[in-house]
C-alpha cells in the first residue's frame, strides 16, 4: 500500500468540507428533493448536441488553437460589437469554462500578498483561488439585501488591492447589480487603478430588469462567460474571456502550459450554441423563481432573487443555516448551507432548477420547517 505524501503547503487554504458534509448526510437518502445542483435540468439543445457530433464524425478532434479556434472567435467577437460596439479585433481567449478562466486570471494577476476584494456572500470558487494565487480575500458584507455598496468598497481599499471581483447575476444570492450600482464601482475602481473581474455565467437569466454589464462602464474589466448554464453545456467546459490585451496574452500563455485549450468538439458546438434562443428556458426559471418567492418570501423573509436560478434564504431564528440545512435533509430536502458561501452562517441556498414537482413538494416542506 502507498504510503501518505507530504502535500503542498497551498493545498490546505483549500477547502471542501462545506459542500462535502452535506453530500455526507445526503449520503443514505433515497431518491432525495434535490434542490442544490447548480446546474440546468434541461438538456443541452438539439442543434448544439448535433454539432458536436458532427464536428467529432468530421475529425475536429485534434487540440485547437490555445486562444480557441477561430470560428468561435469569430462569433464571440460578434456578439460583443452588438453589445458593446467594440472592434472586430478585441482580445479573447477561450477558456475550459468560467471556473477555467478564473483559475488563469487570478494566478496571471495576483501576486503573493496582493489583495482582492469579494462581496460577501459570494461563489466559492473566489476565496480559494485568491488564496491559490497567494493573494489575500477581503469581504464586504452585503448582507441584509445583498446589494453592492460602493462605499463600503472604497474604505475596504489599501495599497495591496488589486482587484473587485463582481458575480451579476449572482450565485448564491440571484442578485442582479443595476447600471447606477456598477457605476459607482466602476468610478472606485478607475479612482485607484484597480482591475474589475466581472464573472457573468448568469447573463441570461435576468428576470426583473435588463442585464447590464461592467464591461460596458469600465475599461479595465476582465468579462468572462460561459456555455454551461446558458445552454446546459455543464460538462462540456467552455467559456470565454476577454479585457485588457496584455492581461488576455499572459492568460494565453498560461493555458498554453495548463490547460493547452478547450474541448474542440464543444468549441464547434459553441458557435451553434450562441445563435440558439433559451428564453422558453429563462421564462421557465422565471416562474419557478416566482414559486420561490410565493412559498418562502414572506414566510422566510426572503429577499427576491432577480436572476440566476438560485435564492438564499434566512433560516428561521435561533438556528443557523447549517442546523436548518440538516434538518431539511432530516425530511429528504438537500440544500447548501450559506455558510459554504459567506462569513455567516445565517442562510440557506436554494436551486430552483429543477421539475416543478420537485420544487413544489421541497418548497412545501421547507416551508412546514420553518
């Protein structure tokens, strides 16, 4: 048998127990209400599953260009001069999905020490590749509503900072910042110099106002998106980035030595997927996120999500998230606690995407614990 390795020091900023644990109560249930996936329950569209077999039965199987292959340039660069205006020739890199992108910019960006800032509650994924990238995460609490404060931002500013990370439409919270919030964020950003990460996987699922974008306000801002939860290409590991060019050069670099480039079956598919229509799969989200707010909002005290598919929601007083969560299991129902996100451990995440009647029959008995 192997013996036990000494493992890398950076390894122990790393941490899973959250998620984990919960999988660990969850282990003995049988055929559980589960409302924690964070990924779409449609499949993926026809005419995008169809091109990936095609491009695999044509042989567009080989590595692709490490900055991703040009037909899918093409059509991202389009999409982005009808949004923005921009010129046909913007950096881009096409990343092994959002997380993929992420992973590059932090360790091309962010020195040891440097620090970055984080609006509590905020995706996991953040803190531990700032601590990867031997930078140092300081979070803003956000909490009652979850809306940004951009003066909270600015007095959280030292000489380290080097970056905002923004998550609009938000997981866990389905919040959606507004183009006055970003604004003011943008104005701190430009007053010190610093660079705006603008992680966007949940564009399309806005379901109150219209999405705006920090790429559109401020020019130093990394925008990065992606195929999986727009087109539930989940597996398929696609997303895309682009910003200041020597920052998108070094990433590229850096893929070239991890990475290499994105599955080329599904960047051929990725052309489909971004002239394919979802909105009957956004409206759908929109009313079940309405079957939220109906069952919970009022009960809860739960603030309204405006986008992504996901609520977080207050557990009852005088528990905390995660005591609520193990009694929520206790009855079949398998949530995420908050703290998995967040400094506090006063919430719980919902996923709605999910069949209605296992939302319905969840929400029904989530709202009998409360």
């Amino acid at each position: 048998m192997p013996l036990e390795f000494p493992i890398a020091e950076r390894m122990a900023l790393l941490d899973a127990s959250g998620i984990r644990k919960v999988f660990d109560l969850a282990a003995n249930l049988s055929d559980p209400i589960n409302l924690s996936i964070g990924q779409p329950d449609f499949d993926v569209p026809r005419a995008v599953g169809d091109e990936a077999i095609a491009a695999i039965r044509r042989g567009f199987n080989k590595y692709t260009q490490t900055q991703g292959d040009q037909l899918l340039r093409q059509a991202v660069a389009r999409q982005l001069a009808k949004e923005f205006g921009w010129a046909d020739d913007v950096p881009l890199l096409i990343t092994c999905g959002v997380s993929g992108a992420l992973m590059l910019i932090f360790l091309t960006v962010i020195n040891p020490g440097d620090e970055v800032i984080l609006l509590d509650p905020y995706f996991v994924m953040y803190s531990h590749l700032v601590n990867l990238a031997g930078g140092k995460p300081v979070c803003i609490d956000t909490y009652p509503n979850f809306r940004p404060d951009a003066a909270k931002i600015a007095a959280a500013i030292t000489p380290r900072t080097k970056m905002i990370v923004l998550n609009s439409p938000g997981n866990p919270t389905g919040v959606v910042y507004s183009r006055e919030e970003l604004a003011d964020i943008a104005a701190v950003a430009r007053k010190h110099e610093l660079l705006v990460v603008s992680d966007e996987i949940y564009n399309a699922f806005c379901y109150d106002e219209p999405f705006v974008s920090m790429a559109g306000l401020y020019e130093h801002t990394l925008l990065t998106r992606g195929f999986s939860k727009t087109y539930a290409m989940t597996g398929w590991r696609l997303g895309w980035c682009t910003g200041p060019r020597n920052v998108i050069e070094k990433m590229t670099m850096l893929q070239q030595y991890s990475f290499v480039c994105a599955p080329s079956m599904a960047q051929a598919a990725g052309v489909v997927a971004l002239e394919t229509d979802v909105s009957a799969h956004v409206a759908e989200y929109h009313r079940k996120r309405d079957m939220v707010c109906q069952a919970l909002g009022e009960k809860f005290g739960l603030v309204k999500p405006g986008g992504a598919f996901y609520a977080f929601v207050p557990a009852p007083a005088g528990i905390s998230g995660s005591e609520f969560v193990a009694k929520a299991i206790d009855k079949n129902v398998l949530l995420i606690p908050g703290a998995v996100f967040s400094k506090a451990d006063t919430h719980f995440r919902i996923s709605y995407a999910t069949s209605d009647e296992k939302l319905a029959k969840g929400l029904e008995i989530l709202a009998c614990l409360a």
